[in-house]
C-alpha cells in the first residue's frame, strides 16, 4: 500500500530495492523475523492530514493520551526509574552545541570531547576503574558487549548467568549472543541473589547483577570473583552508578568488567527512558584492546601546556576496522553521558551517598508497609535498593484497584506477583498513600489470606 507518511512504499520503488538485495518479496526479506512479532497487517494509519494545524491537532491528541509518571504516583521501575532530575540536566543537555551534534567529531566539536571526558573520569572514580567507554545505546547493550569482551579476552564461549536477571534483559542478551556464546542459566537462590555456582575451564565469566531484577543486593561479590578467576575466567558485573554512593562498587570485590545503565543519573522516564550503557574495566592493555567502543582521554597538543580531548586507542574499534571490526557498536548515546556527567558534577560523592542512604530507607519502610498491609514481601532478610517484589493472590486485579487510586502500583512479573519501585522521589506520605491502597484493594477483592506471614517465603521458595 502507497502511503504519504512511509518513504519508497510506491511500488516500483519497492520492487527495485527487492531486486537490489536479491529477496523475491517482503515476506522473503523478513522471514528471519519470528512469526509471532510480526503485525501480519496493515499499520493503523490515519488519512493523509494536508495542513500542518491538522498534523500538529492529531499529534496533540495522540499524546494527550500519555499519563507521564510525574503527574500520577508511580512505582514504576524494572530498568527505567523513577529519579529526580534536576533542572540543571535539562538545561545544559538542551544546548545546541550538544543537543545537535552528531556523536562529537572534530570537524563540529564544541566541548563535546572534554564534557565526555569529564564524564569518563567522574564515572571511573565512581567505580574505582581506570577505563570508562563512550556511552554505548543502552545498558543491555552494554553487558552483552562486557559479556563478548570476556569471551574474547579468555578466548572461551561458555558464560554463567545470573537467572535474576529480568526477562527483557535476557532476551537481548540471548539476542546478541547465543549464535555464539552459550549462556548457561544459575537460577536465583531461596534469598534472591545468584544461586548454586559451578564453573570451570571452559567458562569465559560469571555474570550478575546488584542489584538484581528483584532489587536484591548480591553479597558473594568477592566468592564469586574468586571462584571465576580461580577457573581462569572473568567476573562481569552489572550495577546501577546510582546506587554506588552506598554500596561497593564492583573493583571493590574483585569484577574485572564493570558495566549498567545511566539512566538513573539525569534522565527523565519518557516512553521507555533515555537510556545509556556504560562499560569500565581497569588499564590493562589485552583488556582495554577489547573495547570495541569509543574511548576519550587527555592528550598534550604540539603546543607547549596545552591539552586536547579525543579518541584514544582508536586502532581497536571498529570505526578504524570497519567490517573487519571485532564488534560493531554504532553510534554512542554521548549526548546521555554528558547528561550523566552534569548529575555526578552536580551531586559529587556526599550527594550520592545521601541519596543512596536516601534509597535504601524508603526501600525498607515500603517493604515493611506493604507486608502489614496484606502483601507478602519476598526475600525480606535481603539487602534491597530501590525495588523490592510482593506476591499477590491476583497481580492484575492489585494493579487494576490501585488504577483506580490513580497509582500505578508497580510492574507485573507474573500472574501473582509485582515489581514495586522506590526511589528520592517518594515520600513516606507516598508509601503510606500506597499500602493503604493496597490493604483496600486487597480487601475488595476478598484476598486478605496474604496477610498471613506476610513476608516470610517458605524454604527454599524464589520469586
């Protein structure tokens, strides 16, 4: 079908491009695509609107049917987090010397090199490493690429994986690399981290996250790392930057790859987040060599005391090396590190200490509030930041009676159980608003029974 809005959908356009990539029809060109995440029908596309006043009416419509998560109570988390953004983070991210250039070149370099810089050196001395990258699209991206850094770095293709790890996460990274890669699964253990784990030679790494999908802080950092580097493997670690002004950060316990998301240091909740991956490991030079991504360092020029920023080690990347690249990783999300470098400059090491301690007590009060209002908290004697999962006789119907308070309650694992998020920007009158709706709707729906012990799973239960 022609249509205004979709470029060389005319059909002899279409029938050339066809020809030119040797495929005898659409279907052909698409059928590496699972059948079940293909539409399998016409895009929902309105008439051609002629005038810019109709265009621009329709489009306020559309998103007048968004609710963002400032203006109702959200606990929404699962990868994209609630965090206050400060004022500061717009403004600076909105300038047209970075807003509008394209991933920081010379030939249209406006600082760009040295707020990319400084946003490297405030993130290495978060995560006590000595090499940060160029922010890749996102953290899932991220973790496979530390992931394929080990792989290649130990010249193995077995990985052990954290089974606490959300589903969405897993997904990409089977995605980026079961072709491969074999991943084996180690499912989470009666406490929410990473359960029984055995490895040997033929390991690349250990991977996991802290905190997990279910908000639990993983305290066998140090047993893991040596049990990997006993193996001759690595240990990757996935953590939010934002939690690491109270808990240690990954080189602390011995992870040689550090890697996460930055969405947490500045950026808003809009449609799925502005995400940013980060990947950090110590100067080691087979290691660094791993890196397929952008790295920016300080340089001194020809003249006398002056100082460039730029590309360092650029040999290794497969902007040098093209489609003989090692890995390609595209174009880097830079305009999200500098965001994350003005939150770190703005908060320095008190303000993140402060906002974690911040964290962690509302964290603990929610789950407390939650388990006497009827909801059983899962893996309560963990350590949690910032989420925490509760079982439910029915997680649609919480979800629908909390709607109804105007709440988004939290995101749905399975049938009975949520995902509830707490960061700084809630309130104890929040979490109060929020486990009185829950012990009302728990008792509208004539499920009460998860009073009973709430908080304390059987023996040997997970989430």
């Amino acid at each position: 079908m022609t249509h205004p809005y979709i470029p060389n959908a005319e059909p002899g356009v279409r029938a050339e491009m066809l020809a030119a990539v040797g495929a005898a029809s659409v279907e052909e060109l698409y059928a590496a695509i699972p059948a079940d995440l293909r539409l399998d029908r016409p895009l929902d596309l309105p008439e051609p609107l002629l005038s810019e006043h109709e265009l621009v009416a329709h489009m306020r419509g559309l998103l007048g049917r968004n609710t963002d998560t400032t203006e109702a109570l959200s606990f929404l988390g699962h990868g994209c987090y609630p965090h206050h953004v400060p004022a500061v983070c717009d403004e600076i991210n909105g300038r047209g010397e970075f807003l509008t250039a394209y991933a920081g070149e010379p030939y249209e370099d406006h600082g760009r090199f040295q707020a990319l810089f400084e946003y490297v050196s405030m993130m290495a001395e978060l995560l006590e490493m000595d090499v940060v990258n160029v922010p890749t699209y996102d953290g899932y991206q991220a973790a496979g690429t530390a992931i394929r850094m080990a792989v290649r770095y130990t010249g193995r293709s077995k990985v052990l994986v954290s089974g606490a790890v959300a589903a969405d996460k897993m997904s990409k990274l089977r995605d980026f690399l079961d072709h491969d890669v074999e991943l084996v699964v180690a499912p989470a253990g009666p406490g929410g981290e990473i359960g029984d784990v055995g490895i040997d030679e033929t390991f690349a790494a250990i991977y996991l996250e802290t905190p997990d999908v279910y908000g639990v802080v993983e305290t066998r950092g140090r047993e893991l790392a040596d049990l990997a580097h006993a193996a001759g493997a690595l240990l990757v670690v996935s953590a939010d930057p934002i939690s690491l002004g109270v808990l240690a950060p990954p080189a602390a316990y011995g992870a040689d790859i550090a890697c996460g998301d930055i969405q947490s240091l500045g950026m808003h909740q809009a449609h799925g987040g502005g995400h940013a991956g980060y990947i950090a490991t110590r100067d080691e030079e087979r290691l660094v060599a791993e890196f397929p991504s952008r790295l920016f360092g300080l340089a001194p020029t020809e003249v006398p005391g002056e100082y460039g920023f730029g590309d360092v080690f650029y040999d290794r990347t497969s902007f040098a090396h093209r489609e003989e690249g090692k890995e390609w990783v595209g174009t880097a999300a830079s305009l999200w590190g500098i965001t994350a470098g003005v939150y770190l400059a703005l908060m320095g090491p008190e303000g993140m200490r402060e906002l974690g301690e911040t964290i962690l007590a509302r964290t603990r009060y929610a789950m407390e509030r939650l388990a006497a209002a009827g909801a059983r908290v899962l893996h309560p004697e963990a350590v949690h930041f910032r989420e925490f999962a509760i079982e439910v006789p029915s997680a649609d119907g919480l979800l629908a009676a909390l709607r109804g308070h105007g709440i988004f309650g939290g995101v749905r694992l399975d049938d009975r159980t949520l995902l509830v998020c707490v960061t700084e920007r809630h309130s104890k009158d929040d979490i109060d608003r929020l486990a009185a709706a829950v012990r009302e709707g728990l008792g509208v729906n004539g499920t009460s029974e998860g009073a009973a012990g709430a908080g304390t799973p059987a023996a040997g239960e997970t989430a």
